[in-house]
C-alpha cells in the first residue's frame, strides 16, 4: 500500500502497515522531521528518485519506495533493516528501524535515498537481483533526538477524504469495521476514488495464487461505479459497507484465493482473461464473500494484471 500521499498532505501524523515485507511483516510511514521520517526523504532526497516512474517528484519518490520495499533485498545490521534496490545502473536503499531507541515492536521507515558513495556489502557483490548498495547512513543515533510522532502505539491515520473504515489483517482473514454514525461523507464514491487513485501503478501480490496485481482507473472506476454499488446494496449491503470493502480491495485480494479462470466472451485483442478470486472476511460483524475480478491483457508486449470488480455476497458463518 502506498500512503505516502496521506501523511504528506497533513505533513504530520504517520499511516500504520503502509507497506508490508514477508520478513518484517507491517511496515509503518512516519512523517517525523528534518531528520528522520518521510520529511527527511522529502527534504534531502526528494531529486533522488527522478528515474522511477511518476507524473511529478512525489509520485516519483512514493514509486520508488513501494518498489524498494516489495523488491528489494534485505540485510540487517546495528539493529536496522535495511532494503537494497538496483533500478537501472543505480542503487537505492530504504532504512527500516524497529521502535524506537530498541523500544516498541512497529517497524517503521527512516530514511530512503540514492547511493552515491560508500561501501557495498559482500552480501549485494555480485548478486544479478534487483538489489541496492551498502549505506553508511543508517545509524539510529545519529538521526533524530526526538522520539517520531506516536512511535511508542502508532494507529492508522485516516486522511480527511478517507472513509472512516478499519481493516484488520488476521493471518489470512480480513476483518473490517465501520463506525456506526449516519453517513460519513456526502460523496463517498469521490473520497473512495481519490484514496484508491494514491494505489494506481504499484504491484500487490496474491499470497494463495502469487499473481500479482495492480489498480488502475478504470478498474477503480468499475468499483465505485453505480451497477457494482447496486449489486452490493441488493445482497444486503449499505453503500457505506461497499465503499469500506472498495478501498480495503488490496488486503482482499492478497488473502482471496483464485475460483476460476475465464477468457473473455468478446474477440478482446487485448483481453487474455478474466480471473476470479473470492475473499472471505467479515464487514459490521457479518460473514461476507467478496468477489474479485482480475482482468489480464496485454500493453506493449507486457502482461497486465489488473483489478477490476468488487461485489460482496453474503456468506454462512
């Protein structure tokens, strides 16, 4: 998940598991300061990441870290993680330090930048992987004084156009609860877009299948669309409770586990098929199937997997 776009537009505050490694399992964004934290990145490093893709610098540097720590290689030394990436002829590294001061359990990034100088360990000499190069950098003394905001507990931020909606990862069920208040927004289908939009180009991997996916606008467009909506509400659903499962789509489909494959009823050129994934979870306490379209094509030579329909179906407990 990226959610650098989240905490950079309060520039406070700090997003719990915005990222995730099977090694060190949820990885939280802190905003922190000038030296430490997603302020430092955006502040010495932002120019760093220029040959990722993206529209502009910060969809550059939000890339290139989601790439960083979903591909990277990972050594330990002095207490901090640290990703290795090799994009092209350059390295890039992010730092990932435990608690804070060796207090606390929640993983959390530190810094993440281009390497420039230093030393390259023996572990990354010679690997042909996508990997990084060595940092001397990542010393925890040597960042910040001050303890990052909420170390000691971080929780979810919610964006102020984010629904209000909590989804909790348990092994391999998710569970998702949703405040009991009236309405949330007057327009959920446009703060569900704009919180998916921050999604779009990145790689999230089914763990049952290991098909990996990604969200563009038209698959969100399909997913917030008025027919998927409807089909939601008619098996007994709230529009609040769809567009909760909607902005959640990630963590069900890494769960969900792959029912059928299909090639499409149309002469597509570009349309190899549609794959059907089934996640089971539960939204308000009540025993839910929702169900996934994944829709392969072809761009450029390349296979596209992308996420496109979401509808929830009740399920026996």
């Amino acid at each position: 998940m990226d959610s650098s776009d989240i905490v950079f537009t309060d520039k406070k505050g700090q997003v719990s598991g915005a990222f995730y490694r099977k090694e060190l399992g949820d990885i939280d964004l802190v905003w922190g300061n000038e030296k430490i934290g997603l302020q430092k990145i955006v502040d010495k490093h932002l120019k760093d990441f220029a040959d990722f893709k993206g529209n502009n610098p910060y969809e550059k540097m939000s890339n290139a870290i989601n790439e960083i720590v979903e591909n990277g290689k990972l050594l330990s030394e002095n207490g901090v993680n640290t990703l290795w990436y090799k994009n092209g002829d350059d390295y890039y590294l992010v730092g990932i330090s435990k608690g804070f001061n060796k207090q606390g359990d929640n993983n959390w990034i530190i810094t993440s930048y281009k390497k420039t100088k230093g030393k390259i360990p023996d572990e990354i000499k010679g690997d042909t992987a996508n990997l990084s190069a060595y940092s001397d950098e990542f010393n925890p003394l040597l960042t910040s004084k001050d303890e990052p905001l909420n170390s000691k507990g971080i929780v979810p931020q919610e964006s102020k156009t984010m629904l209000e909606s909590k989804a909790k990862t348990q092994g391999k069920r998710v569970d998702i609860e949703i405040p009991k208040e009236k309405d949330f927004f007057k327009n959920l289908r446009n703060n569900t877009k704009k919180v998916l939009s921050v999604l779009k180009g990145q790689v999230f991997e089914n763990i049952n299948s290991g098909m990996k996916a990604q969200v563009s606008s038209d698959g969100i467009n399909k997913m917030i669309s008025v027919k998927a909506v409807d089909k939601s509400i008619n098996n007994g659903y709230t529009k609040e409770e769809h567009f909760a499962s909607v902005e959640n789509v990630i963590n069900l489909y890494k769960i969900s586990k792959l029912t059928q494959s299909e090639k499409p009823n149309n002469n597509s050129v570009d349309v190899i098929a549609y794959h059907k994934f089934i996640a089971d979870f539960s939204i308000n306490a009540k025993p839910t199937k929702a169900k996934i379209t994944l829709r392969e094509t072809i761009q450029a030579g390349n296979r596209i997997y992308s996420l496109e329909l979401l509808e929830l179906e009740k399920a026996s407990n």
